[in-house]
C-alpha cells in the first residue's frame, strides 16, 4: 500500500481487532472488468461491517490503526493506484477516529462529496472553478460505513448545493445513499437538485482510452458545478 504503512508497528494483543481485511477496490488500470471493480456499497449493506476508504497516506496511516484497534470488524479499502503515492505522515502515534469525514477544501458555492482516489479529480476541478470565481467545499468522506452524514448536511446549509463524485456504477451505489438521506433531511436548503457522478453503467473497459471515458474526470466534476450552480 502506501509506503508509509508498511511500517506500522501493531502488537498482536487480545486488545486488537483480529478481524480487518485490506482490500484493493475500483480501477486499477488496464485491467479491464477482472481487476477493476468497486464494491464499497456491497459490503457497507452488511449490518455490522465498518467499510474504510482512504485517499491519502496521512489518512490511510491513521485509519488503518484505528480499524485494527477497533472492536468491529473493519473492511479497509484501498486503490491498487494509490500504492505508489506519497504524502506527509507523522512519524508519531496517531489515530484518526472511524465514521468521520473531513472538509479537505473550504467553500462557499458547492459541496462536493468525494472518497478514495477519484476525490484528486474534484481537487483538480476545483483549481479550474477557482479561475470562474466558483468556490467549492471539498468533503472526503473517508468511512463509508458509518457515514457521516451530519457534516455534509452542515456544508449543503450553507452552500445549498450538492455534487457527488464516486468511482462506482451508477446504479445502487454509495451517492445514492448520500442523495437520498440529503433530500430527505435537509431539501428545503437545497438550491439544486443534486448530481452525482459515477462510471459509465458497463464493465471497465481494457482500452485506455475507453477507461479514461469511463471514469469520472475533472472535466465532469466542472459540467456537473456549473449544473448546480446556474439552474434557471
């Protein structure tokens, strides 16, 4: 995984969770359907499972240690793409609490709700939505099981939009659970209906070209904000 993790040093005491399982999940490149599948909807429907996805090596660290401390089993889900990438990690003791999310970009015109690799394309097309005066708050969402719905509900009362960018199938997924729970709790402030953005509804295709298609871009996330932003 992430270099930083390699290295982390947990005794095998009765005090730590035996039960997590480190799982790839998403794309992983040219290699179509076989190794490219997302699956952090499937296990976060099972009652009971605790479904971990990182984006970056400070959060993989501290969520990992947190999982193997926890009292539940965990399913922590990481990119096969993300192995090579690197970040600032804190040599010390860290832990960084399960269920929480974190707003890794302040705004004030949309929210927009991310996890695991593909949230790099909403900090891409945020940096372009800079240039047009558009500020976006940036939500990683971090734990998908439990979600912590409270802080996006916090930041769409206050930008009264909502984009959801998620590297999964269209149909059944992690933002439909999201757009459903936000409708439902706090419509009134919603400006917009909210968009999400997910793969295209096929098996991940070999062609490079064709999985750059399929996956969320940059490009998407700025067509999907500027949806949001300018309903007549």
């Amino acid at each position: 995984m992430y270099p930083s993790i390699f290295n982390v040093d947990v005794p095998c005491t009765p005090a730590y969770n035996p039960i997590v399982f480190r799982v790839p999940t998403g794309s992983a490149g040219q290699l179509a359907a076989t190794h490219s599948e997302d699956f952090e909807s499937f296990y976060s429907n099972c009652p009971g499972l605790k479904v971990i996805v990182p984006s970056n090596p400070y959060d993989a660290k501290g969520l990992l240690k947190a999982s193997i401390r926890d009292d539940d089993p965990v399913i922590f889900m990481e990119s096969e793409q993300m192995y090579g990438d690197k970040g600032e990690v804190s040599e010390g003791e860290y832990v960084l609490p399960i269920g929480v999310a974190e707003i890794k970009e302040k705004g004030t015109d949309v929210t927009i709700v991310s996890f695991g690799k593909i949230i790099k394309e909403a900090y891409k097309a945020s940096k372009i939505l800079q240039e047009e005066r558009i500020s976006c708050q940036i939500i990683d969402l971090r734990t998908i099981r439990p979600l912590d719905i409270d802080t996006i509900i916090n930041s769409v009362k206050k930008t009264n939009r909502l984009v959801i960018v998620e590297e999964a199938w269209p149909f059944g997924n992690v933002s439909t659970e999201i757009s459903h729970q936000i409708q439902n709790k706090c419509f009134d402030y919603l400006d917009a209906p909210i968009e999400k953005l997910n793969t295209a509804d096929t098996p991940a295709p070999y062609s490079p070209v064709l999985l750059q298609e399929w996956l969320p871009n940059a490009n998407d996330v700025v067509a999907a904000v500027k949806k949001v932003m300018y309903q007549d």
